[in-house]
C-alpha cells in the first residue's frame, strides 16, 4: 500500500479480520502502549470486530494520564505564586490537580497559555523580557527532541527567562513495569510506531528476550492496528516471540539519529514518578546540569508536598491494563470530560476518553 487512506480500506481490514478469526485458537490478552492506538481502535469500532478470544487492554501510552499529580500542583503553583507565563499543550490544561487544574488557574488570573510548540514559549520569553516563561514539558520520546530544541534555541538564543518544567517518560522501561507487576495479564505488546520513529528499536530486543513475549512495533490507521494484532496473534499461537516492525513505512530500526542526538545534549535519564503507577526506574528524562538554568524544578526551588490520587479514580488500574474504563464505578457518573477525576478522562489519547466518546455500552466492558 502507497497512500494513507489505503490503511483505512474496508476490504483490506476485513481480510485481516478474516484472517485473525482462522488463526487465534485459544485467549490472548495484548496490551497496545499508546494512547493514540487506544482511541483509534475504539473510535474505529475495531475491538468490537475483533475474536472473542482477542482481549486488548489499554496501556500508559498517554503522556498526559501518566504526568504525576505533583508536577500538576508545581505548575499550577507557579503560575499562581511565582506569576509566571505558564505555557502548555491544550490537553494538559485539564488534568485534575490536588486541588485545580491549570485551566481553573487561568480563570482565576494566573497567565496560563496553551501553545502548540515549545519554540512559541522560547518567541514569548523573547518578547516578555521582564516575565519568567515556563512550558510544562510534557510527553514521551516523541515529543522530546522539539522541547530540547527549545533549550538550545533557548540558550544560543541568549533568552535567561525561559525554562521547561520536564515531564518526560520513556516507553521500553512502563513495558518491563507492566510485565513485572504481580497482577499482570499481558501476552504480547503493540509497541508505539511515532517513538519509534525517534528512538529506533534496539531497546525492545532486551525485553523480548528477557520477557519472552511479542512486540511488535505498530502504527496508528485501523489496518495498521489489525496487522499489528495478527502478527502478534500468529507468534503467540507458534510460541514465539520476535521484535517485528508493522510500521516498517516510517520507523527506521535506528531511528533519527539526529533527534536522538539532540535529546542526549540537553536530557539525562532519571528515575520517574508515574501517576496512578508509581516511580519507575531510570523512565523518564531531566534537564541535564550542563542546561540547569532551563530547568524550572532547579530554577525555582519548588518543593510541595505530595497529595494523594482520589481513592475514586482507578486509573492506575486502567493504564497498567488491568481493568477498563467501564470497570470503573464512576465511568460516565460521577467521572466524564467535564468532570474529571483522573487524567484518563480528559486527554485526548486517554483511554476513558475514549471510551466515553466512542464506545457503546456494550462494548466498555
């Protein structure tokens, strides 16, 4: 296939269902990572073509859901306390904090602005010399070469009142979470095609021979998603397991050596805090030393105390594919887009959002 709306074809879909229901011979549960799978398999009506026998549970690929509660509570205070021009992606400004979200401090006169790429926040501090700008860093590999871009744009540009609030997490590390959680039910993983594209494949080889599990790198239209499926299905009825790459038109096995080299200049590894997960070993990225005075955390000083997540919310659950969102007792009630309880409600790739706006009843189970 040559064109993009081939990967949306009635037919080919249907040949891979076809193909799907001849193979699968017993239960098998896959986890796709990313939330943009998530909500294209549920807004294309996808999991309710699919075997019975075929169980998709949702994972943590949705940067938003997974930005833990006090990185919420810091930007908010710092817009609030250390009046700063506070930018972010629109979808961020929602999320649920302790005790507001971003979009509640806006209403109540802190500068929140929603910016559609970092290099507009590094302009704004250009043209607000006397403000401190901040833009909450949010995302995984993917979005990390433009927010180190902003950085070094940043700092070649001579522009001191600029700095990133980080909250950057990286996929191979959630995959080893997920399969080393006690409640685990996963079989194989539809990996996330877009970080791919940056970083390449070499690190999902370790966690495929260690684990002994499928992965299978994975794109984003409804045929690229049942292809991912099917492969999947086919090496766990063989009892095999493989690195193997559906998305072969666009990831590159090295990936983009030069965005990879950009988020090495101005990121280091560290440990992360996962909302609704927990902290994850050597899982996301800090500003590194040499780029300290872009780091709001350093900049600032911030230091809150940590609140706890709503006891109401079992979005831990849902994103380490243990439960879906009609699992939850407050699914459509008590929780929806415009009430959040947790984070998987509001972003557009969280998987109750998803669900809220796309699924039938029947299907959310």
């Amino acid at each position: 296939m040559k064109y993009l709306h081939e990967y949306r074809d009635a037919a080919v879909a249907d040949k891979y269902l076809a193909e799907l229901k001849h193979v699968v011979t017993r239960p098998w549960t896959i986890m796709e990572v990313c939330g943009g799978q998530t909500h294209s398999l549920v807004k294309n009506g996808i999991l309710s073509l699919l075997p019975d026998k075929i169980n998709m549970v949702h994972g943590p690929g949705c940067p938003v859901c997974v930005t833990p509660l006090h990185l919420i509570d810091k930007a908010v205070y710092l817009a609030e306390e250390k009046n700063v021009i506070l930018c972010s992606y629109g979808d961020m400004v929602r999320v649920p904090g302790s005790k507001k979200s971003l979009l509640e401090a806006k209403a109540a006169g802190a500068d929140v602005r929603i910016l559609y790429s970092p290099l507009e926040a590094v302009k704004l501090a250009k043209e607000n010399p006397d403000k401190e700008v901040v833009f909450f860093a949010v995302g995984f590999e993917t979005t990390a070469p433009a927010n180190a871009l902003s950085v070094l744009h940043a700092c070649r540009e001579a522009v001191m009142n600029y700095s990133i609030l980080t909250s950057h997490v990286l996929v191979p590390p959630a995959i080893e979470a997920i399969v080393n959680d006690k409640a685990n039910v996963v079989q194989g993983f539809l990996a996330a095609g877009h970080v791919c594209t940056i970083m390449g494949m070499d690190e999902y080889y370790p966690i495929v021979e260690k684990y002994k599990l499928p992965i299978v790198v994975t794109g984003f239209e409804p045929v690229d998603l049942l292809q991912g499926i099917l492969m999947v299905v086919k090496q766990l009825e063989r009892g095999e397991y493989k690195l193997e790459n559906q998305y072969s038109r666009v990831v590159r096995p090295e990936g983009n050596p030069e965005a990879r080299q950009v988020i090495e200049d101005i990121f280091e590894i560290a440990d992360r805090e996962w909302r609704g997960i927990g902290n994850i070993p050597l899982s996301g990225y800090e500003v590194n030393n040499n780029y300290a005075a872009y780091d709001a955390n350093r900049k600032f000083a911030i230091d809150l105390t940590k609140a706890g997540e709503s006891k109401e919310c079992i979005a831990g659950e849902i994103l380490r594919g243990i439960k879906k969102p009609g699992q939850c007792p407050q699914f459509g009630k008590k929780c929806t887009p415009l009430n959040p309880l947790g984070a998987p409600m509001v972003s557009s790739e969280g998987a109750c959002a998803a669900y809220y706006h796309f699924s039938k009843m029947e299907e959310l189970v």
